[in-house]
C-alpha cells in the first residue's frame, strides 16, 4: 500500500468505525475519501424521498466543503454508470441527525423510481484554490 495513502485510509476507518461501518460504504483515491449512506440503514424505498449523504475528506482529515469542490451527483438504473444518467439530484451541505460529529456532509434528496439496482457517481473537481485531485466514486444500491 501506498505510504502517502495510508493516514487518509486510516482515518476514513476511524471515521466509518464511529459512524457504523456496517451501513455506510468507503471509496477513496490518493487525496480524497467518501463515506456513502443512505438513510435509513441503506435500503431505500422505491417511490419513498430518502437521504442520500456523503462524508467527503481529504487525506489528513480535512472535509471537502461545496464551496472548493464542483461535486455532482448521477444515479444510473441498473448495476452500471452506462448511458444517460435517470436521476442528477443537487447536492447541498447539512448535518445528519443521529450521526455522530458535527460535520456537515453532502446532502442529496433521492427518490428510487422502482425496485431494483441504480448506479450512483459522485464526481468532483477542486474550485478555487482548493488542493485535491479529481474524483469519480461509485457505488451500488438497491432500492426495494
């Protein structure tokens, strides 16, 4: 493993080990993590608004607020990120209740059309003066 990446690797642990890793889902490249949840306990409901949040941290800790990333968020149908997206939902800063800290998180109000896999890409880019490297994450989900 990469010596560069091991702090940002570790903290992402701490931070999925506080958080429940159990419902929560880890990317990360060499200078960004994401920690991806949907609420409640990752099994939305089709047809049901629910919150999609993103704990967003470069490596050493530091959050990546919207005001230095230009961040998007696309949902796919099915278990791959083919095609046009189906759902392109804005994304927002906010607290998650029940969560421990009081970070913000990345916020985004998703509602599954039906019942089956969807593809989610969280996408970023520094703004600004904002120091990281690009990212693409995905994850799958299923909404039942």
């Amino acid at each position: 493993m990469n010596k560069a990446f091991r702090p940002l690797l570790t903290l992402l642990l701490v931070f999925a080990a506080i958080t429940g890793a159990q419902a929560h889902d880890l990317k990360a490249n060499r200078t960004v993590g994401a920690l991806m949840h949907i609420q409640p306990d990752d099994n939305p409901q089709a047809g049901s608004a629910t919150v999609t949040w993103f704990g967003l941290v470069k490596r050493g800790g530091e959050p990546v607020p919207l005001k230095d990333c230009d961040c998007n968020l696309a949902i796919y149908s099915g278990s791959k990120a083919a095609g046009a997206a189906l759902l392109t939902p804005g994304l927002r800063e906010g607290k998650v209740e029940g969560e421990v800290g009081n970070k913000d998180r990345l916020l985004a109000d998703v509602t599954f059309p039906k019942a089956g896999p969807y593809t989610l890409v969280l996408s970023g880019k520094p703004k600004g003066t904002a120091s990281f490297k690009p990212f693409k994450f995905q994850w799958l989900v299923r909404a039942t």
